[in-house]
C-alpha cells in the first residue's frame, strides 16, 4: 500500500532562530568600571580620601553625599538614549586629558588639593569619553557635568564672604538708624557684639544653592541662556539673601535687647531662610520651564545618532589603556619628586611675654600656655604644611578669628574655640620670613621642592588652654588681650626661632 502523506511529512522544517547580536555595551561597561575603579581607588585614591573628610566635617559640603545618587538618577532619566546610542571608543580622545595631567602636576606640586581634585575629575570625564565616545558623552553631558560638585570646592571665597556679609549689615544698620560701630569682622551695637564668624558667611547656603540650581536647570531647562541664568541667580541671590539673615539677627537683637538671644540657633533659623528663598526661585522658574515632551529641543540627542556596531574588543583595550596611561603620568612623575621624611618637631623657645613660669609651663592669667614647631623637609608641598596647621587648629566654622603680626612679616592666625576652652594661634614661614597660603608662597614652595631653592617650611603654634570646667574663660575680652600680648613677644621668640629654621639654620 502507498504511503501517501504522513504527519512527520506534513509538518513545516522550524525556523531557525535568529543569531544572537552581543551588545555593544557590555565590553565598554566593562572596560569603564574597571578602569574607574582603578582611577579612584587607585591614582586619586588621596583626592578622594580628603574631598570624603571634607564631606564628613565641614557643614558646607554635606550635601555632597547626594550628588552621586542625583547624577545615577540624572543618568537614568535619560536612558533612553542608550537605546539609540553605542559605544564608539577612541584612544585618541585620550590625549586630551594630556592638558589636565599636567595641571594636575602643577597643584600638586603648589600643594592646592582643590586643584588636584579638579584636574582629577577632568582626566576622569576625558577617560569617559574615550572609552564610550563622544556621542554617547554627549548625550549624558548632563550627569556627567553634574559630578563636578562632588568636589568640595570654594572654601577660599569664606574671607570674602564674610567681609561682604559684615559690609551688609555695616551698610543695613546704617539704613536702619542703629547706632553702631564696625571693626573689621566685629560688629558692636548697644545689644552686644557680633562677630561675623566663617559660619556667617554663607558659603554653605551658596555652594548647596549652586548644586541645586544646576539640578533644576538641567531637569526643568533645555536651552543654555536659561541655563545660565539659573546658575547665575543660584550665585548671587543666596549671598545677598545670607546678608539680609544676617542683618535681621542684628536688628532683632535691637529689639529682643540680647545680642545672645538674637543670634541663638541663627544657623538653623539661616536654613528654613535659605529653604524660602530657594522655594521662591523654583516658583519664579515654573512659567520659563521647558521640560515638556513636545518642547523643540527635547530630542537635540537624536542627531547623534548614527548605525555602530559593537566597540571592537582592541579599540576598546587601546581607549582604556591610553586614558588610565596619560592619566596616571601625573601621579608617577610627583612620586618621584615627593619626600617620605616626615617633618620633625623641635623644641619650642616661647617668649614669657604676659605669662609667669610655673615648672616647664607658662601660665597666662590663669591660661595655661603650651607651644610647638614642625620644620618640614625642603622637597615637602604646601599642602602638606596646610595640613598640619589645620591638625593643630582643628578648625571649626564657628570659631572667633582674628590675627597678630609674627613680626617676620606674615600673621598669627588665632582662633578662639570657647567649646573647647581653647585659643590656638599658628604660623607659617619659609625662607625666612612669615608667609600666608597664597600663590607666591606655594611657587616658593614648589622652587624649593625641585631642588631649587633651600628654604625649609616651618609652623608654629601657640596655646592658651582654659582650666578645667571653666571652658569660659577663654570667651572674655580678657583672653584676647592676653593672647594678643602673648603673641606680640613671640617677635624675639617662637616668631624668630621658627624664622630662623625655616632658613635652614
């Protein structure tokens, strides 16, 4: 019998399955986060550790522990793009973190960490690009930028911003009709004396400002005008806005007749100001928005897009090599330059000035005097020498400052830390003579670390210490004077001796 179909014969031959594609991200993700980790955990293993101690301790900066979690959330509102967009590596694109390098070098060896930490942050954006492209760089421009304020930057500004708030309240008062006098950073009224303090200054309203404005103008804004007058209003409304909290303390103690009472918790009261005023801004913004879907420049991003294959696994290797390459050229030619010896203590020579001699300490109506000198290897950078002054310091943004000349031409940096009962004075020197942390000191410095010049830098730091539960006595006009009268006798002193070390002698 034949056999005229069969269910084996009639079924269609499957169709076979459709080869898989790679994806074009995998190998440059991976090459990325490698690459990234090495950078950071690595080569700017010590920008990254002192921008975390800075986030940790100053109340300027705390913030910054969001800006990595916005730039992640920044970076997921625009993937789509990914979608449309691959990879397209470049070891070419390497060669521009060249310029960053070499900067990078020159902080490093002027000893200006926020000039490291940013010429770190360049060389990482540069190594972003050559590993994923250009194109895909620009599309998340955005988020990538946004990084920017994980570096704690803008704490040299606090001298000017607290001349500019005391001028402020200076010039308010005046058109207020209150009585009052001003010398420098004191502010005298018949309600008590002020002291427009680093706190006071504003530089953590501007610096929380400027992160969230940049937030709103890349969330709610498409074209850069708008942008920038975001960016620009973020600057300037919260340091006229900090002038204004400031001035109402000082009316109000007028009013409330305590200068303490006044100024009480002025800090928390300054953040729910500065929370109105930045409400405000984003209200006046609202009209202006462009974040809408059907806005004109809401797909600038497509015109980037073009047919890519998948990153070639060479093209890739070579983008990532280059860049981690030209990025840790800096790092390996300071090595080289730097000193390990660390800086050695010498014994103090303090001038009795207003103090009596009780044993091996001097005592200051009733303060107990104590004074010390590091002299730093002459290959040391000057942020080495910061550092150490901070350590004795240890500095808060709520301390009274203000400054005695050594004698040797620089000042005695004083700081009254009632808290703590403690007043500590330091001071710099090199080559001779007292110095300050300017640009002039820092090239001398960096001569000097290079083998050209012989000058060694040397601090020195006094301090009054309170008695024991009476931390007190440290607050008074009285204290002040005897440290100023302390300091001043250090000229043939301490002043001198370090002076003299910081010669070489």
């Amino acid at each position: 019998m034949n056999v005229i179909s069969s269910p084996s014969a009639s079924r269609p031959a499957p169709a076979p399955e459709p080869e898989r594609t790679p994806s074009p991200w995998r190998g440059p993700l991976i090459a990325l986060s490698l690459g990234l980790a090495f950078l950071l955990g690595v080569v700017f293993a010590e920008e990254g550790a002192a921008a975390v101690r800075v986030w940790n301790n100053s109340t300027a900066y705390n913030h910054c522990w969001l800006i990595g979690p916005i730039a992640a959330w920044l970076a997921w509102q625009r993937r789509e793009r990914a979608a449309h967009l691959a990879p397209a590596p470049d070891p070419r694109l390497a060669l521009l973190a060249v310029p960053p390098a070499l900067a990078w070098l020159a902080a490093e060896r002027l000893g200006i960490m926020e000039g490291r930490q940013l010429t770190a942050w360049a060389i990482v954006q540069v190594f972003v690009l050559a590993v994923l492209g250009w194109r895909v760089a620009a599309a998340f421009a955005g988020p990538l930028a946004y990084t920017i304020f994980l570096i704690p930057f803008g704490g040299f500004t606090v001298p000017l911003l607290q001349h500019i708030t005391a001028r402020f309240i200076d010039i308010g008062l005046d058109v207020w009709g209150i009585t009052h006098y001003t010398d420098g950073l004191l502010i005298e009224t018949t309600a008590g004396v002020f002291h427009v303090a680093e706190a006071c200054a504003g530089l953590r309203f501007t610096i929380a400002a400027l992160a969230f404005g940049a937030l709103y103008a890349l969330t709610m804004f498409r074209s850069p005008g708008r942008r920038l007058i975001v960016m620009a209003l973020a600057i300037i409304v919260p340091i006229i806005a900090n002038g204004v909290r400031a001035l109402g303390i000082v009316v109000a103690a007028e009013y409330i007749g305590s200068a303490e009472a006044a100024a009480a918790d002025h800090v928390l009261y300054g953040w729910g100001f500065f929370s109105a005023i930045i409400l405000l801004l984003v209200l006046a913004g609202l009209p202006f928005r462009e974040d809408r879907a059907d806005h004109p420049r809401a797909f600038w991003w497509r015109r980037l897009i073009r047919p890519v294959g998948p990153a070639r696994g060479r093209a890739v290797a070579l983008a990532t090599a280059a860049g981690l390459a030209v990025a840790a050229a800096g790092p390996a030619a300071a090595a080289l330059l730097s000193a390990d010896p660390e800086p050695q203590p010498q014994p103090p020579r303090l001038a009795a000035g207003p103090c009596a001699a009780e044993g091996d300490a001097l005592v200051c109506a009733g303060l107990r005097a104590e004074a010390q000198v590091l002299v730093f290897p002459t290959a040391a950078t000057w942020n080495e020498v910061a550092a150490a002054r901070r350590r004795f310091a240890r500095e808060t943004d709520t301390d009274l400052t203000f400054a005695v000349p050594t004698g040797a031409g620089g000042v005695w940096r004083v700081r009254v830390q009632g808290a703590e009962g403690r007043v500590v004075a330091t001071a710099s020197f090199l080559d001779g003579r007292g110095v300050g942390d300017g640009i002039a000191t820092r090239l001398a410095q960096a001569k000097n670390s290079l083998g050209l010049g012989a000058g060694r830098p040397v601090v020195a730091a006094v301090e009054l210490r309170a008695p024991e539960g009476a931390p007190e006595a440290v607050s008074g006009p009285r204290a002040r004077a005897v440290a100023e009268a302390l300091l001043a006798a250090q000229t043939e002193g301490l002043a001198a001796q370090a002076a003299a070390l910081s010669r070489g002698q």
